[in-house]
C-alpha cells in the first residue's frame, strides 16, 4: 500500500523536531504536525525561558557581591517587564530557527492540531493524511490538583507571560520546577514560600544534596514549609488570595503557583481508533523500539514518561529516525548515567547514582564529600558554601555517582558524565592533576572517605 508520507510526527518539540530532521534527511518523506508553538515545552515554556529567569534572579547576589572587589554600585532596581520582553523576543527567535530547521530539511511542516483517525491516518484541519508511520511525541502538560479554587493558581505555562512581579508568592510543590521557581521569584525580589506535602523536597536526589540545597536556601532567606498543603484558594476582595492549609492555617498571596507534576498530553489525540494503550501512569505504552501495541504507531519523549528531559527526547527521536530509515546506523539509547540540573540558586549538577540508590542496588559503598567557601566569595560577606560528592563501589573503585551543590554545577558535571560514562574509577579522579584555582578541581582532591 502507498502511503502520502513515511513518517507522520505529532507534535513539533525537541523530540518530534530531531525525529523528523533526521527522517527526512535519510530520505524518508515527512511531515510534522503542530498546533501551538515550535520548539515545545523546553523553547517556550520550559528550561530555555526558566533558564534566562534564573540569571536574571542571579544579579541580585552579583550586585550585593561586587563591593567586596571594590565596585561602589547606585542603587539597584529590577523591571519584570523587560525581563519578560527580551525573553519574549528570544523565544520568537528560536521558534524561527526551528522553523528553518523543519522546513530546510524538506520535512512539511503542518500547523494545527492532530488527531488519529486510524492506524495509518491523521486528520489536520479537516484534512485527512497516510503515513506508514505515525510518531507520538506531543510531550507533557502541567497539571494542578482538583481542590476548590484551583482557577485561581497558574502553573509554569502561565509564569512566563505575568504582566508584573507578584509581591508574594506560594510555590507549591517538591519537585525540581518548585524549586527553580522558588529561587527565580525569590531572587527577583518576591517574597516567596515553598510548600511540599512531604518531608524533604527533590525525592530521589541524594539526600547529602537535599539536605545542603535546604541549608543554602533558607541561609538566604527563602521560606520553606515542608508537611504543608494547600485545601483550598479563595480570591479576596482586593484581588489577593487566601490559602487554607490542610493543619487549618491560612496564607495570604498575590499569585499562588503549583509544580505538582505533569501528565501526558493527549486531549483529542485519537487514541481509542487505535490499539495504542496507556501504561498505569497514563503515559504511552512502548517497548524497547518506542513501538506502541498498534505496530505503525510509535512514541517519544515526555509522552512515554520514562526520562522527561530534552536531551533525552533528542535521542530517543534519533534513534528512531536510525531505526526506521538508516538501520545501520540504528543505536539504542542507553538511559544509564543521564546527566542532570536543577537550576536552583544555587545550582544541582548530578550523574549516576546518589548514595541511597547504590546502597539499595547492593553495592559497597565508600563515600567522598567536600563542603566550601568558594574562592569568589571570600572578599564578600556570602557564607554560600559549595558542596561536591562521589560515591564509589568500595570493591571495585568504580565511580557510581557525582553530585554537586553550587555555581555553575551543571556545566562541571556535563565533562564528569563523560568520565563516569566511561567507567571512571576513584584512581582516576586521584591520578587527574586538577585546574587551579578552580571550584571543579576539588572532585580530583577528595581523598578521605566520610565515615558513616
């Protein structure tokens, strides 16, 4: 049977986006459908805006910083609306390299929204279109819990488009959005609490990493209110909001944001006029080839709910690409030793295992850990402290994880992945002369294992 396309895409983020490059690229005739913006949640409203927020909050602590090497500043005033038009602007750049990118490489880019009509077909504004494969990879969409005045709060979506600065703010959530939001509005100036249901935000972090992000954040004044949830929101007369906890106490606020979590977006995708089923989560179900239970239909990225992060989403539409219309350059994505951040202020930077999850997978554990006054800051009276860790199998000296708390922690452990992805042994990192004077050269210095 003759089909329209080869290679049908759902959703024009940075997995669908690669996945369609390289299709057509090797060949295959492509299209890609898309019914809000190019790029995704990570251009539009996700890392690549939070990320430009959160240098913005970082010039506060420059500003205050600066005296101690001898800049005498004016005072010092912050406009959101710059901030957020300059962003805007940026944005609109990168949706038009996107652009460029889809269409430059022969793929037909198709803007509205996608529904499957079957097997082999998708209907886009009212148009009906073959492909002998249909690629899912409309991502993540945030969600709020069902509690009474939940119209009143936003989500990450709606954060990057406030027309002003909220005087106070409640971020509600433990995860790793929370915790970047909180420091982005606390940095600008908001008076901001973060509240999370449990006992320690960030699960499945190192514990070593939660417990030190928690010291720094609250050393700078931060709110922090853990075992705290939100019942109910009710809108006051003059416009501010009422929060009532589940322990009865009430919280007044100018905006109330939640990063609770995100579901697979899927509203009105089709799905029930094909075999395609859903995991116990409500993501996508696949195997190991990205293959749904419907043999045309696969899936990607945020959508399947196995790593949600950009570069993940990248590989996993490359490899489909490879598979699909150059086999022989087919590779599996190895989803062992990811790499992360969390920009908070200050920065996460992570890879492989943390402490509890070795220890659980039945290792030996020896442990290095390293707590310090950056050099930067000894002119200045910031008693930020940085924090590094390893954790190593005792018996065979294998580096299992690399944990750091602190500036630029991201860009350090991008080249410490490397290393571990090769099977870096503690011996390595002692025997590697480190860069002086640097922050990064004290994960080659550590040389006493903490005693637990």
């Amino acid at each position: 049977m003759s089909y329209e396309f080869d290679l049908f895409v759902i959703g024009a983020g940075s997995g669908g986006v690669r996945a369609a490059r390289f299709a057509a690229g090797f060949g295959a005739k492509v299209a890609v459908a898309e019914s809000r913006y190019l790029g995704g949640t990570c251009v539009n409203v996700g890392c690549v805006p939070k990320k430009l927020l959160v240098y913005g909050a970082h010039f506060a602590e420059d500003f205050e910083q600066a005296s101690g090497f001898g800049w005498t500043l004016g005072e010092s005033s912050f406009d959101w609306a710059t901030l957020i038009a300059n962003k805007d602007r940026e944005i609109n750049r990168l949706n038009g390299i996107y652009r460029n990118l889809l269409v430059n490489s022969g793929v037909t880019l198709i803007e509205g929204h996608a529904r499957i009509t079957g097997p082999n077909e998708v209907e886009v504004n009212g148009q009906r279109h073959s492909a002998k494969h249909i690629l899912i990879a409309t991502g993540g969409w945030p969600q709020i819990p069902e509690i009474a005045g939940r119209e009143h709060a936003i989500s990450s979506n709606e954060a990057f488009f406030l027309k002003a600065l909220p005087k106070r703010v409640l971020v509600v959530g433990g995860g790793y959005i929370a915790v970047e939001f909180a420091g982005i509005f606390h940095g600008l100036g908001a008076q901001t609490s973060l509240l999370y249901r449990g006992d320690m935000f960030l699960r499945g972090f190192d514990g070593a990493v939660r417990k030190h992000l928690h010291e720094e954040l609250t050393k700078r004044g931060m709110d922090i209110q853990f075992n705290a949830d939100i019942a109910r929101i009710d809108k006051q007369a003059d416009g501010s909001l009422k929060a009532t906890l589940k322990d009865g106490r009430e919280l007044e606020a100018d905006c109330i944001f939640y990063a609770t979590g995100r579901r697979p977006m899927l509203d009105n995708l089709g799905l029930e006029a094909t075999g395609v089923k859903l995991d116990k989560r409500g993501f996508v179900e696949v195997d190991d080839l990205y293959q749904t239970a419907e043999p045309s239909i696969l899936a990607i990225g945020d959508v399947i709910g196995r790593v949600q992060l950009t570069p993940v989403a990248l590989a996993e539409g490359m490899a489909v690409a490879r598979r699909l219309f150059k086999p022989e350059q087919y590779r599996a994505v190895d989803y062992a030793m990811i790499p992360t951040a969390v920009f908070s202020l200050p920065n996460i930077g992570t890879v492989g295992l943390s402490e509890e999850q070795a220890v659980e997978d039945g290792h030996a554990v020896q442990v290095f850990e390293s707590s310090f006054r950056p050099m930067k800051l000894t002119l200045t009276d910031c008693q930020e402290r940085t924090f590094m860790k390893l954790v190593v199998d005792a018996n065979t000296d294998k580096v299992l994880g690399c944990h750091m708390v602190g500036p630029e922690a991201g860009e350090i452990v991008q080249g410490l992945a490397i290393a571990l992805k090769a099977g870096a042994t503690k011996q390595h990192f002692d025997e590697t002369i480190g860069v002086h004077p640097t922050a990064a050269e004290e994960f080659v210095t550590m040389r006493t294992p903490v005693k637990r």
